[in-house]
C-alpha cells in the first residue's frame, strides 16, 4: 500500500461510503449527491477519479461485473483502506467553510436595485425549501424505521438534525431580510440603517 499523504477529504468521503458496502462508480456519484455532497459537494467528474485514486493507494479494489449487455465496474473498501479510514477519523478536521453566492450579492446590493436583492432573498428562501423537501423525507423515512441503512440511524441523525436546522436557518433568515429590503428605497445606496435589528443582531451575537 503506498501512502495515503496525496488523498483528500473527497478521497475520504468516498473511502467511507466505500466502508458502508461496495458501490458502483454510476452508484458513488448518486449517493454522493443525495447525502455526502450535501456538505462536501464536488464536481461529478472529480467523483469518477476518485475511486481510481484509492485502488492505486491499495484502499480499495475494482472488479467488473455484467449488467444486462454491458459491464460496471463495482470498488470495495480493502483492510488498508480501513486502517487509513480510521487514521483520518483521528484528526478533528476542519471547521465549516460558507460558500453563499446569494449572501455575497445581498452584501454589494448597493450595486443593484431593491428589485435585485428581493429577487435574490426569495432565490435562497426557494433553495431552503427545495432542499429540505428530500431532507424531510429521508427523516420521515428513517423515524418510521424504514430509512435505507438503519444500522447507521445514530451517525445520520447528527447530519441530519444540522442540516435540518441550517435549511431552515437560511429560510428563516430570508423571512427576517425580506421586509427590511422591501423597505428599502428603489436604490438600496440610498437605504436606511434599522438601528433596533443593529441592536438585536449584536444581542444574538452574544452567546
């Protein structure tokens, strides 16, 4: 096994996948999508290397099987990759990182009109709803006793509970923004400070 100083967090991710039960690679990229990607999303065409990556360090293998007329190729998780797995649980990890291009225009919306920022505020309220409609019914499925991997039930109500909390958080937020924006002038240049949510903000902050 060679080692495993040029793997990533994305590497990892689909390591631990990998230690749920073996995956296809057409597989991985789904799963990761509808519940790893949820807080590490990457390019599918990252999702495809991936696996490559980690059979070339030792941590998983490849093995093709047939599917009707055409072939696909199945990785499992190796005994060193499980080891590295483990390693890498060793490590606290980085804190979270936002990326939020709705929150970076509403911070420059004085380059724009009222019109924009509303538009923007109920981009990001649709996105929370949208998201959480899959996320309410993995939740849904998983307190009846029907989730797809129960034996992982106590891991997947961690993420679940955050990521419950953070799209309601965002959809909260935008009910909170969007009447302060719509009292606005038609350029947001020329708007007012709200000196009482000033106030608020900073008793919020102060936890």
């Amino acid at each position: 096994m060679s080692t495993p100083s040029a793997l990533t967090t994305t590497s990892y991710a689909i390591l631990s996948l990998l230690a749920v039960r073996p995956w296809s690679t057409y597989e991985l990229t789904r799963q990761m999508d509808r519940s790893v990607g949820r807080m590490w999303p990457r390019a599918q065409s990252k999702l495809y290397e991936e696996p490559k990556k980690l059979v070339a360090h030792g941590l998983a293998t490849a093995r093709s099987e047939a599917v009707g007329q055409r072939s696909r190729t199945v990785y499992s998780i190796t005994p060193e990759g499980r080891t590295a797995l483990a390693a890498w649980h060793r490590e606290p990890g980085g804190g979270p990182v936002l990326e939020f291009e709705q929150l970076l225009k509403l911070s420059f919306a004085e380059h724009g009109s009222r019109a924009d920022a509303l538009a923007t505020l109920a981009a990001a309220r649709r996105w929370a709803e949208e998201r959480n409609v899959e996320n309410r019914s993995a939740a849904e499925a998983y307190a009846s006793g029907n989730g797809p991997f129960p034996d992982r039930l106590p891991q997947n109500l961690l993420v679940g509970r955050f990521l419950t909390d953070f799209y309601r958080l965002v959809a909260e937020w935008a009910d909170w923004a969007t009447p302060l924006v719509e009292a606005w002038p038609e350029d947001p240049a020329a708007a007012g400070a709200d000196a009482a949510q000033a106030a608020e903000t900073a008793r919020r902050a102060d936890w």
